[in-house]
C-alpha cells in the first residue's frame, strides 16, 4: 500500500522547470529591524556559506537570467523551517517589486501539505527578473529547501502530496487503533507499544504536512518544526521498545536487551534539547542523532537477527514490518534526499514507510490473531466434543446413564411448561446373559450396539434415549399418552425383535421387554424411573418380551401410589 502511494506520488510529472534555488542563491545578513525596501540597496555575495544570521535576517537572492525557466506565472515552494518571519519579494523588469510574507504562527493561505511554503508571483505585463528570501532568525541556513516552478506544476504537485500524505496519515490512524484492539484482545504489550509508535508518526505526519494548521493555525512555523524534532525522536524509542518487548526474556540477552532500550531512550532524551535549539550548532546535534540513531538501528537488528535465529515467530514478523523504516532511516542519515520528491523530500518516505510498517504488522497480528481463534475454536470444540463423549456410550453410540440424566431435565422442564404429559420406557434385552454365555462377549457387544442403534432412531426434539446400565436402555417421550403411547412402546418393541442378528448369533430372535411409566403433569425423573422400574419387572414376570404401563391415573399429585397397578 505505501507503494502504492509512492507509486501515485510519482504519477505526477516532476515539470522541465522545476528549479531548485540552492545552487543559484546568493546572500546577504542584515540587522533583523533593517526594512524590506532596503532590498534595492543590498550587496549580495554568491561565493561562501552565511554566517551570522541566527539573530538577524538572512537575504537570498535568485536572478531568473541564470535560469532555464520561463519567468511568467512563477511559483516558489520553500519548505518550511524555523524561523520568526519569511518574506519573498518577485522583482520585475519594470522595476517593480511585489512583496508575500509569512510568520510564525501566521501563515496564511500559504502553506500547503507536504510540509510546505506557496509564493505566487503576482501576474503582471513585465516578466519575473530575480527572487529574494528574506529570513528573520533563521534557525539553519542548511535546511533551507526552495523551489522555483510554473504555478500548474505546483497545483498538481501540491494536490498529488495532499492525497499521499492524507492516504497515510488515514492508514496510520486506522492501524493505529486497531494494534492498540489487539493489544487489549491478546494481552501483548509489544502491541501497545507498536500503537503507540503509529499515534507518535500520526502526529507528526499531520503536524509536518501541516494538516494540522487547518485545527491549530497558530502553530505555524518554528512550533511546528520543534513538536515534529521531538515526535521523531520519540518514534524512534518506542519503535524500539515495541521491537525488544515482543520477544521474550529469554530470547535476548539481558545486557542486549538492556543496551538496545538505553539507545533507543536517549534518542527521546537527545530529542529533547534539540527541539529547542535556534542557534548555531542545530546541524552538528543532529549529525550525533543520526549516529546516535544508526547505532540504536543496529541494535534492534541485532535483535531480530537473534531472535529470529532462536525461533521467535515474532521476529520474522518484525523483520518483514520494519526493514523498510529501518532501512529509510538509515539511508536518509547518509543520503541528503530533501530536495527530492517535489519538496517533500525524507520527510514523505518516512511517511510512507511508516505507513508500510504498521500495515504490514498489523496484517501480521490479524494473521496470528486469526490462527489463535482458530485453534482456539479446535479447543472449545475438541472440549464440546469430550463432553460429549464422556456423556456417550462407547459401544452403542447413545447416551450413557450420566448423559442420559441430564438429557431428561430439559424435556421434563418444557412438558411442565406446556401442561404435556411425560413417559419413561425402560427396556431391558431378555436373557442376554445366556447370549454372552453362548456365543461370547463380542458377539454380545455386537447385539447390544445393533439394539441401541435401532433405539437411537427414537431420538428427536421431544424424545431422548440412553443405555443406563448393562443390557438396559431407556427412552423418556414427552406428548405422548394413552394408545398414542401404547403404539409407541409397541413400535419400539417391535423394531427391537424386527433386528437382524444372524451373523452374529445365528437364527435366534432378540426381544426386550419395556416397562412404561406415565405421567401427568410430568412428574420428577425420580418418581418415572421408580414407576418404569415397576412395569418393567412386571413385564419380565409376566413372560417377557411385552410391554407393562402404569396408567396415568395411577399416580398421585406426582407421587407413587401406595401399590401401583400395572396395565396388561
């Protein structure tokens, strides 16, 4: 995506008239009280760098017969710095001159994003002759960046780096907030830390392209360049604690460790007195930094070099997120690039590498999230899975007597909501001891699987089955009474005999005989069991394979009566 960015950036035709100023400038140094009409009367020296200028103004002048640009709809692009007040004077060849000024916490309808300065030459009949600076209380005179163009290359440039910079710093808001959902969601610090980076770089960004001044306008100029100093500096150090944090102590070393967070505080700490500075030596503090930040990069390198090598998933992770601001980090401390990319220069690649760092990490983080949830699913399944089997029977396939229990209560529930009427069938395999006894204990399994298969085809949304015990199974009904009931029992007992068993057992039929107890309203699972229990021995004492039920008015307010009275 940053790429992509880039790749729209450069989209925009630079223009065959885009001249950058330094080369051709020539200066002068005034008492900062002298007026701007004394421009006429100024000697310009073009050999040397200016001294001197800190505390007074800083005069820079381009004659437009030294360069190859149309000197008509002129426009200058002056990257802004720190300074009090910026004043350009367009000087024609009739001798007129036409004056534009910015300042310190005014600057108008200048700026533009991208971090920079619009001077329009007025339109007039004469032709553009020269183009002079004036500085108040420059800070540097070596981050001085001015670019004279056509007014049309402006517009598309100034309108190609909004969509860049407003595309990213978009990105970086987005990443943002969600690194810092997925630090809260998984409880990694390193990922808080990583959020907090992508706020720090959204700031500056806004405050560097001056997006910013569109909210806060009295923070224009020399407050700017200073909030931005110190936010850099402080990217840096939490880029480099979200790096070592995401590994674990014992990955790294611990005087490694501790040495890579040193590094990356006193980049914090160095930031801040540089912030301030406005005098002479702001170019040699920020040459240390760039050392000082080359060395904290190396650090962090090691690091994920280490880490990798020891196994950290984390750091390939990192590796893939950061070689890019790292490595833009690193060039741009040995490489002077701020003329380039249409006056946006480092500043717009450590936008957009920022911009590939956070998106890449956070498409990471969403990646490990995603493996996390799924093996989390595979373990709440797995867990619903082994509750289940435990409440199964291995060798029928329903319920066992736990499962079956617990089955019961939802269906007792909803028959007492519904004023249904509630039935227990138990059923017990006659003489299955003699088929164990016969034909072994395999084949016995064999029949009770193929019996408690057959019962398991009873089950649905008002009925459950389970084998509560040896060669006993039961089905509790919910809605069924009377002959509706009858026929059910006898269905159940006819499907049971109606089993194959030939290879198995050879010729001989298995029966069962069912002990039926009914009840309305339903009664507990208790009182049901107690009944069915009665039927059923009623049902075997009666000669077998039948069915005996306790009839309904049998019972009393949900209470077993006295003697139970069997239905033959």
């Amino acid at each position: 995506m940053a790429l992509a960015l880039l790749a729209l950036c450069c989209c925009v035709p630079a223009g065959a008239q885009v001249i950058g100023l330094r080369p051709v400038l020539c200066h002068a140094v005034t008492d900062s009280r002298q007026a701007d009409e004394a421009l006429s009367s100024l000697r310009f020296s073009c050999a040397g760098t200016p001294r001197g200028y800190q505390h007074g103004s800083l005069w820079l002048r381009a004659t437009l017969d030294r360069l190859p640009i149309e000197p008509r709809n002129l426009a200058l692009m002056v990257h802004q710095s720190r300074f009090d007040r910026l004043a350009v004077a367009y000087s024609y060849a009739d001798g007129a001159v036409r004056w534009q000024e910015v300042s310190g916490g005014r600057f108008g309808a200048h700026w533009r994003a991208g971090g920079q300065i619009l001077f329009e030459a007025p339109d007039r009949d004469a032709p553009v002759v020269a183009v002079t600076m004036r500085f108040d209380r420059l800070a540097e005179y070596g981050l001085v960046h001015a670019r004279l163009m056509p007014q049309g290359d402006s517009a598309r440039q100034t309108t190609a780096l909004a969509l860049v910079v407003g595309a990213s710093l978009t990105l970086l808001l987005i990443g943002g907030l969600y690194t810092f959902s997925l630090a809260f969601a998984l409880r990694r610090p390193y990922l808080a830390w990583h959020g907090a980076w992508a706020v720090c770089m959204l700031l500056w960004g806004g405050i560097w392209s001056q997006l910013h001044l569109l909210i806060v306008p009295g923070m224009a100029g020399t407050v700017s360049a200073q909030t931005c100093t110190f936010l850099s500096c402080l990217a840096v150090t939490l880029a480099t604690v979200s790096a070592v944090t995401s590994f674990a102590p014992r990955i790294l070393p611990r005087r490694l460790r501790a040495t890579t967070l040193a590094l990356g505080a006193a980049v914090a700490l160095f930031g801040v007195p540089l912030s301030f500075v406005r005098g002479p030596g702001l170019m040699e503090l920020a040459a240390l930094l760039g050392w000082l930040i080359l060395a904290d990069l190396l650090a962090v390198t090691i690091c994920l070099a280490l880490a990798w090598r020891r196994g950290a998933t984390e750091a390939r992770d990192f590796a893939g997120a950061w070689s890019v601001p790292m490595a833009t980090l690193a060039i741009i401390q040995l490489v002077d690039m701020d003329d380039g990319f249409w006056g946006a220069g480092s500043k717009l690649v450590i936008l957009l590498a920022a911009t590939w760092q956070t998106l890449w990490l956070t498409i990471a983080a969403t990646r490990r999230l995603g493996r996390l949830r799924i093996e989390r699913d595979r373990a709440r399944a797995g867990e619903v899975l082994a509750r289940e089997l435990a409440r199964r029977d291995a060798l029928t396939g329903v319920r066992n007597r736990r499962g079956f229990v617990e089955s019961v209560a939802p269906l007792l529930d909803r028959a007492r909501a519904d004023g249904l009427p509630a039935a227990l069938l138990l059923i017990d395999i006659d003489r299955f001891k003699s088929i164990n006894d016969e034909h072994g204990h395999d084949a016995g399994d064999v029949v009770l699987s193929r019996v408690g298969r057959r019962i398991a085809a009873w089950e649905g949304a008002m009925c459950t089955a389970g084998r509560i015990g040896g060669e006993e199974f039961a089905l509790l009904a919910i809605g069924l009474e009377g002959v509706v009931l009858d026929r059910f029992a006898e269905s159940v007992r006819a499907g049971i005999a109606a089993c194959d068993h030939r290879d198995t057992i050879g010729d001989r039929i298995v029966t069962a005989s069912i002990g039926v107890a009914e009840a309305r309203p339903a009664a507990e699972f208790r009182l049901l069991f107690k009944l069915a229990d009665e039927a059923l021995y009623a049902a075997k004492r009666d000669g077998r394979n039948r069915i005996r039920r306790i009839a309904p008015e049998m019972t009393e307010g949900g209470r077993p009566p006295q003697r139970a009275s069997i239905n033959r």
